[in-house]
C-alpha cells in the first residue's frame, strides 16, 4: 500500500520576521507540519536534520548557508528516513535561504529515487517565495512528478490554515 510522507526542515532562533530579525522558539516549517499532521492522520513524518546543526544566530546561520550554497555543499545529516520507498507521496517543506531550499535538503532528496512519486513541495519566506526551489527540486529528483507547490510567508503560518488545508485538497493522496 502506497503511503505519504511530511518530510520538512524547520529552523527555530533568530530568523528573518517582518522586516526584522525575531527569535522564532519553533521553526516556520515546524508549525505548517503540525497543521499537516492533524489534516493527514497517521501519514509519516521525518525531519531533515543536519549531522551539524546550523547557527541559532541569524547573522551567522546566513554566512553559513550562503557558503553552503556557492559550495554547492551537501553535508551530512543526522539521520535518514526508513524505507523512502514504501512512499508515493512526498510532501516537503523548506524554507528559502538564499533563493533555493538549504543544503541538507538537497542532501535528503539526492540520497534516495524519486523516480515515478509524486512531491508536494511548501516553502516558508519573508518576500522570495519559492524562488529557484522548484526548477532545483525538479533537477534533483529526475523523473519524479513535481506538485503544484504552497508558499506561506513565514511570520503568516500561525493564521494559515485555509492556504493550508487547499494545498492538502490539490494533493490525489
């Protein structure tokens, strides 16, 4: 039986919030995967994590991923998901850093085939929206089908949950 997967990054401390910099003491992504979980009971959940993780500090969280970035870096992650083929469906969230998802993201999605499945990306940001994250997320997953995404500006997901629920209703799970 197919199965969907929540695959998400969130970060949590200092983060970019309506033209300013705010403490977030849950990452953006983290609140929309929360949402999720109640719209899609018993669907899998698996949080993409860096082996290191990234700086609290915005000032130096954006230093370390813009360098990532021009590296093209893929560091390691703390763990993977169990069986990336039992899913059909994947739904992914990310936030944009730098124009494009973070690194380890491209980490997760470059491990594994997703020939054939189906992926549901949503992205968080103050003012970018996806930027080049969708043309990136179809180069990395060749052959998979890349679904019409959700993008919520961050300092809006607490109240987002009509965007949400029709992103959820685009989805043939």
């Amino acid at each position: 039986m197919a199965k969907t997967l929540i695959a998400y990054f969130s970060h949590a401390g200092e983060n970019w919030v309506n033209g300013g910099i705010g403490t977030l003491k849950r990452g953006n992504n983290e609140v929309v995967v929360d949402k999720l979980r109640v719209l899609l009971p018993g669907t899998d959940v698996f949080r993409i994590e860096p082996a290191k993780r990234y700086p609290e500090r915005y000032q130096a969280l954006i230093d370390v991923a813009k360098d990532e970035l021009r590296a093209k870096a893929r560091p390691a992650l703390a763990a993977d998901v169990a069986n990336p083929e039992q899913y059909s469906t994947i739904v992914l969230g990310y936030p944009n850093w730098w124009g494009t998802m973070p690194m380890c993201v491209f980490t997760f999605l470059e491990a594994h085939q997703w020939a054939g499945k189906t992926i549901a990306p949503f992205c968080t940001h103050e003012g970018s929206g996806f930027g080049s994250s969708l043309t990136d997320l179809k180069r990395a997953c060749p052959g998979a089908n890349i679904a019409q995404g959700l993008s919520l500006y961050g300092s809006n997901v607490a109240s987002a949950d009509k965007q949400i629920e029709g992103f959820i209703k685009t989805l043939t799970l």
